[in-house]
C-alpha cells in the first residue's frame, strides 16, 4: 500500500461526512419529549389558586401548552397570533405561567388579552424542568393520549402557526 | 441593460478559463512535440479572462451605485437610503457577491502571475496559469449556474430589503476582500505545488519561486483576519476579540498551514529537503480555504456569520472541493514516491527546529478542525446533536502554542544541518534572564500575580528578547547593513507573535468588565476608570435611528473625554446593533456599550478595562509587515531572480 495515499484516503471520509452533513439541519434542536407521554403534574391554577390541574384531566382532547411568563419579551410578540388562533377553537390552549408573580401575570392577561383556557402557575418552574423548557416561551402540541407531539422552541410565528401547528392539530383531531 | 452584460462577460469568462485550464496544460505536457503554441495561449487567457471578470465586477457595482432594484443581488442587500460607501461594499455582502469578489480576486492573482513570471520557464508558468483556470473554470461555473448576482427581478422591488446592519460598517468594506486576497492567494502556492508534480521538478527553484506568493497571501490572511477580529470587538458589543466560531475557525485552519507552509518552503529552498511534506502543505492551505468557503456557505454549521443556506449550492461546492482535492491528493499520491529525500541534517539543527514548528502548527490545525466539525460528526452519525465552544479550543490550543513560542526564539539562531544546542542557549541567555525578569515584574505591576500570567509574559518576551539577541550579535559583527530584507521581516513577524502573546496574556489576565444599571449622575468604575451616566438622546441617521448615551470618562477626578455609545435600530429590520464607543491607548482600551433601557430613565450599561487589547491586532499587522517586507527582499525581485534560477537542483538524491 502507497503511505502517500492516506492523505487522500482521510479526505474521502470527510467528503463522505460532509455530504451527509449538508442534508442536516443544524439549527433543529430536536427535544427527547417527542412522542413520549406528557410528564404529569399537579399544580394550583392561576386565576382560582384554590382549585388545581393535572394533564391527565385533558385526556382525550388534542391541547396545546404554551410556556409564558410577563417578564418574557418575545412572548408579547407570539401573544397576538395566540390571542387569534384561541378565537378559532380549533384546541384549547393552556399557559404554563413560569417563575412569575402572580399579580405581574394577572396584569399581563388583563392587558394583552387571554387566550388561555386557563393557565397553571409554575413558580418555582418545577414543572418547566420536567418539560425541559430552555427558556420563555415554549409551545407543546399534546394529542388524546396524552403523548407530546410537537414542541415549538421560541415564539409561534405566523408561519409555525400554518405550517406545522395548524395540519398537526388537524390530523390529531380526526 | 448593463447587469445583461455583466451576466455575458460572466459566461464568456468561463469560456476564456475553459481555454486557460487545458490547452496550456496539454501545450506543456508535449512541449517538444509542438506545444509551444498552445503554451503561448495562457497567458492571454488569463488577461483576457481577468478584464472580462473586472468588467462583470464593474457592471454589478453600477447596479448598486445605480439603485437598480430590478437586480434580485441588489433588492436584497442594498437600499435607496444606504450611504454610498456601504452601496459600494454591498457588492461583496452578500453571498453571489462575495463569490464574484473570489473570482475577482483569483483573476487579480492570476494576471499577477502572469505579469511577474518572465524569469520561469514557458512551460512552467502554463502549468501554473493552467491550473488557476481549472480553478477559475469551477468557480465561474458555481457562480453561473447556482448564484447568478444579476439574476433579474420582474417587476422590479420599489426599494431594496437593506444590507444587513452588522455589515454597515467600515470593517466590512476591507475585511472580507482582504480575506479572499489570503484564501485566494493560496491558490497560487497550490497551482505552483500542482505544477511542480505535473512536471515532476520538484526542487529548489520551485521552492524560490513559489516562496513570495505564499508570504503574500499569508499575508493578506493574516490581516484579513485581524480585522475580522479587531470588527467583532467593536461592532458586535461584548468586548471579546475572537470566539471560536466555526467561521473565524475557517479562516484560521488555513493560517495554521500557511504559517507551516511558508517555513517548510524556507527548508525545502535552501536545503532541499521536506520536499513531499512542503507540497502536501500548500495541497492542504488551499484545500482549507475551500473547505472554508464550504463551510461558511453550505449552512452545515451554524454561526454567527449566518448566510442564506440553499442545498444545491452546498452539493455544487462539495463536488468542487471533492474534485479538486480529490484530484491534487491522488495526483501527489503518484508523483510522491519518486521524489528525493534531499540533504540530511542533525537532530539539533534549523531544520530539525523547524519540522517541529511545522508539526505543531499541523497538529494545532487538526485540533481546531476537530473541533469545528466535531458537531457535524456526531449529526452525521446520528448520535445526536452537540456544539463546542472556547474551552474546548481554550485546552487544546493554547499548551500547543506553549512549544511552538519556546522554539521560536531557537530557529534563527540555530544553524543549518547541525547545531549546538548548548551554543544556542547561552547565547539566549540575556534574552532569558530578561524575560524572567520581565515575566515577574509585569504581573506584579498590574497588581495581581499568577503562574498563568507569568508564563505567557514570560514566552511573549523570550521570542522578542531571541529577535533582540539576533539582531544585536548582527550589529556587534557589522553585518547588519547587510542583512536581507527577509530576514528583517522574519524578526519582525516574530516581533509581531510576542507582541500578540502579550496583548492576548495581559487582556486576559486583567481585563475588568462591569454590567450595571445606571440612571443619570450614576458613576461606576473600573481599572481605575469612572464613568459618569449623564443621559441617552435619541438621534437620527441616514437609515437608522439611534439612542445615543453620553457618559464622561475620567481618571482621578480628571474628566478625559465624553463617550458615546449608541444602540441602533435600522429602518429597514428589526435588528437593534450596538456601536461601542472605545478610548484606544497604547496600554488599554477603556470601552463602554449600551444594553436595554430598564425602566424609566435608567439603561444597563457595559464597561470593561481591557489592559493592552490592542497589541493583539498590533501584532497581526506586525506579522504581517513582516511578510510584505520580506517579500520586498532583492532576491525575489525579477531581474535578479532571472539570473539565479539557475540554483542547484536542490541536494536531490
């Protein structure tokens, strides 16, 4: 074997990874959660801290959980698409108010609108950790079974909205 | 009208370069066997080809200063309320530019070599030119096929989406085409190393003449990068100068190998040996800088540097990449083995000094390779998904380069095929008992003491104090009127690495940063500095609107100056940028940027000290002066170089 045939040889394995490469997306950071069932929780709600919810209640229903907070930015800028898409009825969705004050989360509602079936108050974000949340906001498709299908990482533009959640929600309905 | 002839001159390049990358080839290959004629060709192709790309480039720069938004290149990255020296960089920001600016560049050196290659023989220079068509033939098909920048665009945008606001900048305009001349450049070495294969000389002569063209673009490299580096300090807001990204990482493989390269081309030139590993380095600084156009412009790794991604420009770059590596490696693979061991030297001995450098560069070339793909390994395995940041290169880099110094300061004074190493070291020892002392007393000065800081005080003046050792033993023998332009730029590019290795251990070490919230009349200090927050106003440029802070600097109760950071919002996108507002001293930059309002009339604001920040980029333009005078050495110039190529055929076994 010619030894000055190894500089060529280590080149074609790294064309060979390369090529593979391109046909990946670097930038989607896929979540362990997806397609497991969703981590159970008990936690008092926000508006009736008397009362609790669990995700087993919503058993049999497709709902979305969506990961906000007041002192979060981006979530003032998906709040409107929220606001409209809660209008069309097409699932429920349910905020997972993380490390917030109750009354700062009680304002933020009255002044951006609710578009919350109702929301959980998570203030110390144990919860947030079982999701595995990065940061504020967090969106999560959950289907009948209660299983995780789809989790959106940052703010639900327009496009996420119609591309993904829309036909997502649509087909898990059927 | 105009960019439709543009597009023409683009396809008619590719014919010229068509032309250029064969028929010369062939010519040289039957050169007794009537090829003299179509050797005669190459170099007016490549004059030809280079006037056809000036004028495309021409043609696309008028779209810009035109305002012709019908051009899709110029609706995306340009704007009717831009300046006209950011319309003018606009060219080269983004990427169907960026590529005609490497095209432009390529055909720039080409034509160079054209002009500047009389002394070689005919044979020679078609090989060389030859091979640069080939290259040129691949780019100009890339740039034809995949990224058309005077694609049209019916009906034409009322005005255009804006160049990105992190690229309006002064750094912008020089720093990428001074990085291409570098990558480019090392197309040169690499035509040269190919050439030389073909013909199977491989000798000392090749060695010559290829030697200026690899310190050139090294050169250039070096300076690109400095800037790119010294631009991320100030326009990006966090006061750090270089931060591993797989971008800045593209361009840094290839100066690894091209500092290797341009020593291991010393050794081969004047001893004729490392003759294999010499073309596999200029093989490999070029690959690299293919290798960093495809990282940089496939999307296969995510960084700062975020350009469109679109698949089939990846897949057409990655064939490139395969087919002209592929070919040059396979190609050395052949030729290699019949290729001397040249004259042999001691274990102690320049040579010997130098194959170590040149391992070590690699090896620290390889390490950072690693690193930079390490993430798209492990994807492309399916294993998951993962980043490395500073501390992996921080560990693996750094006790790499602790070596590398400590030799440094040994190369130029040892001599050629053996060496006493004990001779060597007293006469170093002046330079060591000074940078001891030098390495205690600094640390001790900046009030803070660690073993960290010694050492890299200590190695950044051991190689100063080894240049100084040099040039004073050249004095006390009367030699140094006599000594050549490039061994003055040798000391002055080792000069320029202890300068960097200072300003990197001094910043480093103490450096003080602050993250505060102020109101005005609030003050916060740091490194002995006080800054007063007297307010934020809002003001209005060309295309943007600013909040600008107005803080008073001083020292001791002295008020030195008013700095004045600004936050941007440019009107065309979202972004908000910041533009830092920096005090530049000789021994520390006292810089300040503007973070978010909170609350009322109050602003978070970041201040850092940063002691000795700018001998970091001091150094880069030392090293590369250093290359540009030694390029401007006699021995190199035409009319001499004619009569001396004439040099012995190496010690060629």
């Amino acid at each position: 074997m010619n030894r000055f045939l190894l500089p060529l040889g280590i080149f074609i394995v790294l064309v060979a990874f390369l090529a593979v490469g391109l046909n990946l997306n670097p930038r989607e950071v896929p979540s362990p959660l997806i397609g497991k069932p969703a981590p159970a929780f008990e936690l008092p709600q926000l508006h009736k801290p008397e009362l609790s919810f669990a995700p087993k209640n919503m058993l049999g229903k497709v709902w979305l959980l969506n990961v906000w907070a007041s002192w979060c930015v981006s979530c003032r800028q998906e709040h409107p698409i929220l606001v409209d898409f809660a209008k069309t009825g097409s699932a429920p969705i349910y905020g997972l108010n993380y490390k917030d004050p109750r009354a700062d989360a009680l304002r933020w509602l009255k002044q951006y609108g609710d578009p919350y079936a109702l929301s959980i108050a998570d203030a110390e974000g144990r919860v947030g950790i079982d999701y595995g949340v990065y940061g504020v906001p967090e969106t999560y498709v959950i289907d009948k079974a209660g299983v995780i299908r789809f989790k959106q990482i940052g703010p639900v533009t327009q496009d996420v909205l119609e591309a993904k959640i829309l036909p997502l929600v649509k087909e898990l309905n059927k | 009208m105009i960019p439709e002839l543009g597009h023409f001159a683009l396809i008619l390049a590719l014919i010229v370069s068509l032309v250029q990358g064969t028929l010369p080839l062939i010519g040289a290959h039957r050169v007794n066997n009537g090829g003299r004629a179509w050797i005669a060709l190459a170099r007016p192709a490549a004059r030809a080809q280079f006037f056809l790309i000036v004028f495309a480039f021409v043609c696309l720069t008028w779209a810009f200063v035109a305002n012709d938004f019908s051009v899709v290149y110029v609706a995306q990255n340009s704007n009717s309320r831009l300046p006209l020296e950011y319309r003018l960089a606009g060219v080269w920001g983004g990427h169907e530019g960026s590529l005609l600016l490497w095209m432009l560049m390529l055909s720039g050196w080409t034509v160079a070599v054209s002009l500047l290659s009389r002394h070689l023989p005919d044979a020679m220079t078609a090989r060389v030119l030859g091979v640069l068509g080939l290259i040129a033939v691949g780019f100009l098909a890339f740039i034809l096929f995949t990224s058309n920048p005077f694609e049209r665009l019916l009906p034409a945008a009322a005005d255009g989406r804006d160049l990105n606001p992190l690229l309006q900048d002064p750094g912008l305009i020089f720093h990428p085409p001074m990085l291409y001349m570098g990558y480019v450049g090392f197309s040169i070495a690499f035509a040269f190393a190919i050439a030389a294969l073909l013909s199977g000389q491989l000798d000392a002569a090749w060695a010559r003449w290829s030697r200026p063209w690899t310190t050139a673009a090294w050169a250039f490299l070096t300076f690109g990068i400095a800037l790119g580096s010294w631009w991320a300090y100030y326009e990006l807001g966090w006061g750090g100068w270089w931060f591993w990204d797989p971008v800045e990482n593209a361009s840094f493989l290839p100066w690894l190998v091209g500092t290797a390269l341009i020593h291991s081309l010393a050794v081969t030139e004047k001893r004729g040996c490392f003759k294999n590993w010499t073309v596999l380095l200029a093989i490999a600084a070029f690959s690299l800088s293919l290798l960093g156009t495809f990282l940089v412009r496939s999307g296969v790794l995510t960084s700062v540097h975020a350009f469109a991604t679109d698949p089939r420009r990846g897949i057409f770059i990655l064939i490139l990449l395969a087919t002209v590596i592929g070919a040059s490696l396979f190609l050395f693979a052949l030729r290699a083995p019949k290729v001397g061991l040249g004259g042999s030297f001691g274990l102690i001995s320049r040579e010997s000094l130098l194959l170590m450098n040149n391992v070590l560069l690699v090896v620290a070339c390889g390490s950072v390779m690693l690193g930079t793909l390490y993430p798209l390994l492990i994807d492309a395995l399916g294993m998951g998904k993962l980043s490395v940041g500073p501390p992996y290169f921080n560990a693996v880099f750094v006790p790499l380069m602790v070596p590398l110094l400590v030799l440094m300061a040994l190369g130029p004074l040892a001599r050629w095929k053996h060496a006493d190493l004990a001779a060597v070291l007293r006469r170093l020892t002046f330079a060591f008992v000074a940078a001891v002392a030098i390495a205690i007393a600094v640390p001790l000065l900046y009030g803070k003491w660690s073993p960290l800081t010694a050492m890299g005080v200590l190695l950044a003046a051991w190689v100063a104090g080894g240049s100084v050792v040099a040039i004073i033993e050249r004095r006390r023998t009367g030699g140094l009127a006599a000594q050549p332009l490039h061994w003055w730029g040798m000391h002055l590019a080792h000069v320029g690495v202890a300068a960097f290795v200072l300003g990197v251990t001094m910043v480093s070490s103490f450096q003080e940063e602050k993250d505060v919230r102020m109101e005005p009349d609030d003050t916060v200090s740091v490194g002995g500095y006080s800054f007063r927050f007297i307010g934020v106003r809002e003001a209005m440029g060309p295309n943007y609107r600013a909040m600008v802070g107005e803080l008073e600097l001083s020292r001791d109760g002295k008020v030195l100056r008013t700095m004045q950071p600004e936050k941007r919002a440019y009107l065309t996108s979202a972004m908000p940028m910041t533009e830092a507002a920096i005090d530049t001293g000789l021994l520390r930059d006292v810089y300040v940027s503007l973070g978010e309002p909170v609350g009322e009339r109050a602003w978070s604001v970041r201040a850092y000290y940063k002691p000795f920040v700018d001998w970091i980029w001091g150094g880069c333009l030392l090293m590369a002066l250093g290359g540009v005078v030694a390029i401007s050495d006699r021995r190199y110039r035409m009319r001499k170089a004619a009569a001396s190529t004439a040099v012995p055929q190496g010690a060629a076994a």
